[in-house]
C-alpha cells in the first residue's frame, strides 16, 4: 500500500463490499418480512420458538447471520492501511 492509487483503489473496494453487503441485508429482510407466504390460519400465524416465521428470519436470524458475514468480509477483504500521506519523498523531488 505504497502507493496513493492502490490505496484509493483498496478504499473503493471496501466501499463496494460494504455496500453490497447492506443491499444484501435489506433484500434478506425484506423478503423475510414480506415476501414469505403465510403459512396457518389468518388469525393465529404459525410460531416458530414462541416467533412467526418471518420475524424470526428477518429480526433474530438475519440480524445474527450479517453479523458473521461482516465480520468475515473485515477480515477478508479490508487490510490495514496508513491514513498519512507521506510527502516526504515528493518534497524532495520538488526542491531545486
């Protein structure tokens, strides 16, 4: 990470995967919530450890689930980078 286009060009890919796993999350909760078909009657919904189906998959499982995958995408993709820019060998190329 020496060079400051191939810091860019790691931040840019962070960004990427943190993004595209949030999109993943919402399209998870929203068809948990409201793409399930419903299953028993009308009035009382099947219950799944005391929970309907589609809140225990999108507030209990989902959230547990997104966890693990951010924290492996941290691991993965992100590396550890300096923030500082180090001018000290463009300074000297600039001194006459």
């Amino acid at each position: 990470m020496n060079t400051l286009r191939s810091r860019y060009r790691q931040a840019h890919k962070e960004a990427r995967w943190s993004i595209g796993l949030a999109l993943a999350y919402f399209v998870w909760w929203y068809i948990s919530a409201y793409g399930l078909p419903s299953a028993g009657t009308e009035t009382e919904p099947t219950l799944y450890f005391g929970l309907p189906l589609w809140f225990l998959l999108a507030c209990v499982i989902g959230p547990c689930l997104f966890t693990v995958l951010c924290a492996l995408m941290v691991k993965v993709v992100f590396k550890d980078m300096p923030l500082d820019v180090d001018t000290s060998a463009s300074s000297d190329s600039h001194e006459h």
